[in-house]
C-alpha cells in the first residue's frame, strides 16, 4: 500500500502479539506436552502460563483494535471514505464487538466453573499439583 514496514503503533503491537504467542506456544507445548517434564516444574508454571495466555489474547485484541483504526485513517486520508459514513459504522461496530467478545473471554477464562459433571473446564483441583 505504499508504506514503510513497522512504521505504526499497529504495526509494533501485531508483531509482539506474534512473537509472544510463539512463545507461548512452544514452552507450553514443551513444559506441558513433553512427558519427562517434573510435575512440579509444570504446577508452578501453569499459574504463568495462563496469565500469558490471556496476555497473548488481549494483545491480540489491543492489535486488531488498532488495526481497525489504522485502516480507517488510511482510507479516510486518501478521501475513500467519510467521517460519519456506512463503513465507519461497520468499523466502530467491529471495534466495540471485538471489545464484548474479549469482555466474555476473559470471564469465562476467569471465573471458577460450577459444574458439578466431570465434563468442560475444572475449578481449583488441579491433578497436576499432586
Ligand atoms: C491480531 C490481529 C492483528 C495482528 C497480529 C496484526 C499484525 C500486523 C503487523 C505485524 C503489521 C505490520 C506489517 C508491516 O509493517 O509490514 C500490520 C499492518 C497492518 N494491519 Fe494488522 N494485524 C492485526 C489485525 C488487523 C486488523 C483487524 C486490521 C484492519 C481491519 C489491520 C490492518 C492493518 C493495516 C491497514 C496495516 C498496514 C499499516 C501498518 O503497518 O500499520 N490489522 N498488522
Ligand atoms: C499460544 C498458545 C497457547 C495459549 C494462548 C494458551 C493459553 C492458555 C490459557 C489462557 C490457559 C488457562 C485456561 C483456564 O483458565 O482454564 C491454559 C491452560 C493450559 N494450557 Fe495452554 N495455551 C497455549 C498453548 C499450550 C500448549 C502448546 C500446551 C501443551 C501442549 C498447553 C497446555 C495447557 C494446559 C495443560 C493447561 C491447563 C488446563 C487446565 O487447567 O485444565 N497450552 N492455556
């Protein structure tokens, strides 16, 4: 589109949304996957690992959100689209259904389950702490 790489706040927020979910990836598919792995070493960093997940995700959020308004100041600059017109509507729409989406995300993420079945996420009994 006629730009410098990595010139924008966007730009610097997707790229540490890639990189730290590479890296969450790769030591949660090493410390959790990998069967010789002490168990110890996996309770004390499941806490972690789920604070990083979340972090990953919001990053992502926070990156999308940005990239929404990045592209609406792009074509707004080169006069392809309006201030109150149909499409920054849709973009706004977008933005503030990204926000609710991460809203229950990170509730469902954070909230104990009270399933008493043995079946979807479990509470505080973590097999892998004893
Ligand atoms: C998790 C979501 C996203 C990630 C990780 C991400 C990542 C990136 C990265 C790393 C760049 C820089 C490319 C470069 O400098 O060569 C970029 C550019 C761009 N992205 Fe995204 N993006 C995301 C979502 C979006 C969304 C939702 C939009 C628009 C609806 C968008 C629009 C753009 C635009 C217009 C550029 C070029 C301008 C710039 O460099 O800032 N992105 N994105
Ligand atoms: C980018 C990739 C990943 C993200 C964003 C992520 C994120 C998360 C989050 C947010 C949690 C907490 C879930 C909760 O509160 O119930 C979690 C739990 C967990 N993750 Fe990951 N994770 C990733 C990759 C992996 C990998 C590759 C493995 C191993 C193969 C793994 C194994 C686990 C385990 C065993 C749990 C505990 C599940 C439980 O408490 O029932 N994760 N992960």
């Amino acid at each position: 589109m006629g730009f410098d790489n990595l010139h924008s706040s966007h730009s610097w927020l997707g790229l540490t949304t890639i990189i730290l979910f590479g890296l969450q990836l790769i030591i949660g598919f090493l410390v959790f996957f990998i069967p010789r792995f002490p168990n110890y070493i996996r309770a004390r960093g499941l806490p972690w690992h789920a604070f990083m997940g979340l972090l990953v995700y919001l990053s992502a959020l926070a990156s999308a959100e940005s990239g929404i308004v990045e592209l609406v100041a792009l074509l707004q600059g080169r006069n392809l689209m309006g201030n109150f017109g149909p499409e920054g509507k849709v973009a706004n729409c977008l933005g503030l259904s990204l926000l609710v989406l991460g809203a229950l995300v990170v509730l469902s993420a954070v909230l104990p389950s009270h399933s008493s079945t043995s079946v979807g996420p479990k509470q505080t009994d973590n097999a892998l702490s004893t």
